[in-house]
C-alpha cells in the first residue's frame, strides 16, 4: 500500500525538468520584484500606481505565475534601476 507522500513523490518526478525550472524562474522574478519594492518602501497599491498598473496586476505579478514579457521586465528594470533578470 503507497503512504500519499509516496504518491505525491512519484507525481512531483514524472513532472519534466523543463517545468520545474520555469516554476523557479517565475518565482524568482516575482521575488525580486517584491525585494526591488521593499527597497523602495512602496506598497502594492503605491508601485502599482507609479508604473501605471491596477494593484491586481501587481498582484499577479508577485504570486509567481505570471508570463511576463521583455517589455515588462524592461519596464520593471528601468523603474527600479535595477535589472530584474540577467542573462549572459
């Protein structure tokens, strides 16, 4: 008889690597943007309105599940002065 953590276990491994890295990468991002606003002491409410977004999409920016585009991240670098991701 399987334990549910064996279970879980044998499910968490059938997931590809690919995924697992886009899930750290996601959440890694939406880290620095919360560190980069922390920083600044902005709330959500304040760093949404000072990009021009709603407070909901700021939100959704920091639950690690957003698809951000270049442009964004471009955006976000360029507001706090600061990259949001490096590439090499």
């Amino acid at each position: 008889m399987k334990t549910a953590f064996e279970e879980y276990n044998r499910i968490v491994a059938s997931i590809p690597d690919s995924i697992h890295r886009e899930v750290d990468m996601e959440v890694a991002v939406s880290n620095r943007i919360y560190k980069l606003m922390r920083e600044k002491g902005l709330s959500k409410a304040e760093f949404a309105r000072s990009v021009g977004k709603r407070p909901c999409e700021v939100t959704k920016w920091l639950s690690g599940q957003h698809n951000f585009t270049l442009s964004t991240l471009t955006m976000l670098s360029s507001f706090f002065g600061k990259p949001i991701i490096t590439v090499e």
